[in-house]
C-alpha cells in the first residue's frame, strides 16, 4: 500500500476541548490536500465546516462523546442535529455502564436509534476497548454487527488507551461482514497506520499522520 492510499483510510481529527476555529479550518485544508477519508472534528463547529469544505471533504463529528453516558434521546437529537449541519459521518460513543451490566438489548436498541437518525450517513460505534474485558469486545461485535452500524470503532483517545493490534485482531474475527473496522486513539507512527490497515481496520482515527507526512515533505524525507 502506498502512502496515498493510506491517508484515504484516515480521519483526520481534532477534538481537543481548546479547539479554536483558526485550528478546525487547518486540519480541513490539510485533510483537503492530502485527500484523507474525513475531517474529525467537534459538533459545534460542522455547519462552518461543511461551509468551508463545499463539498471537498467528509465531515465527521462525535456524540454521547467521550464517556457516553447521555441518554439515547440526547444522542439521537445530536446525531440528527450534526447530519442537518452537513456532517456525513458521526462517532458515537456506546453507553458502557449499560455492557457493564448487561443490557444488552438496550445497547442494540440505542445503536439501531442512532443508525436510524443519520440514514445512509455513516454510523461508527466506539466502544473504548480500554476498559473493556475480551469478552466485552467481542459481545460488542456482535451486538454493532446486529444493530446495522457501518463501523466498530476502538476508542476515544480520551480513556486510559487508544487502539492495539490485538483489538484489531480480535474485531476482525469477530464482527459481521457487514461492519468495517476503525482503529482509533495513539497511533503515533506511519509504520503503525499500515499495521492496522494490513490487521483488518478500514479507518484510522489520528491527528499525528498526517503531521508526519508533511514533517517528512518538510525534510525531504
């Protein structure tokens, strides 16, 4: 795989609470030049975003964002308000108290009442491995395959950790056919992009690549 053709699996993310607009409009013209698959940034700034990019750019936002923990009405009106905004992709963050005890059918439900919100937009189901047991991880494949989201997703990068190869490996046995794969929070390195690329993820949540790549145009490396 090429180096294009990574970057077209990358989200490109801000989200940082200190996230000035000045800030927002960079990370959308170095995510329009180097073609990455979406812009991640906060809710409130994507109706500006989606203004900006005209249509040259993916616009994803998150809800329920990071501890998810809002209620399923909360998330479904942001996830309807950020597509009304223009955003063509929405992270949400699963209710982890609710697979902590076992409410298994409340988690499908909620997943399935966010898909339904966002329409033919894509849903991407974060599910903050890092404090997560095997077991979790792999009820969790199984329950976004069943709710009809179009990603599992590994992690905020908010939590104590970000994305592993070991969870790629273990959502790629695991999920349905019909669930891609996003690998999110502290991949530091283009070395470890293609890993998870080559492991099974579709999408890599960072803010570092694309630094790095035009840190190495900088030095002509």
């Amino acid at each position: 795989m090429t180096q294009k053709e990574m970057l077209t699996h990358v989200d490109h993310t801000l989200l940082t609470q200190t996230a000035s607009w000045e800030e927002i409009k960079q990370i959308l013209d170095d995510a329009m030049k180097y073609k990455v698959a979406s812009a991640c940034i906060p809710a409130s700034y994507v109706k500006e975003a989606s203004d900006y990019v005209d249509g040259k750019l993916a616009i994803c936002t998150v809800i329920g964002f990071p501890n998810g923990y809002d209620t399923t009405a909360s998330k479904v009106f942001m996830a309807k308000d950020a597509i009304n905004n223009g955003a063509m992709e929405v992270d949400m963050v699963i209710n982890i108290g609710w697979l902590k005890d076992k409410r298994y059918d409340e988690l499908e439900a909620e997943i399935r009442a966010i898909k339904e919100a966002v329409g033919n937009k894509i849903l991407k189901v974060i599910i903050e491995t890092c404090l997560l047991t095997d077991e979790e991880k792999i009820k969790m494949c199984e329950i976004v395959t069943k709710a009809g989201a179009d990603y599992i997703k590994t992690s905020t990068g908010f939590s104590k950790a970000g994305a592993t190869f070991d969870d790629i490996k273990l959502f790629s046995e695991h999920v349905g056919k019909n669930v891609r794969i996003k690998a999110a929070g502290g991949i530091s390195s283009l070395e470890d992009a293609y890993k998870f690329l080559e492991l099974g993820a579709d999408r890599l949540g960072t803010s570092r690549i694309v630094k790095l790549v035009k840190g190495q145009e900088a030095t002509g490396y």
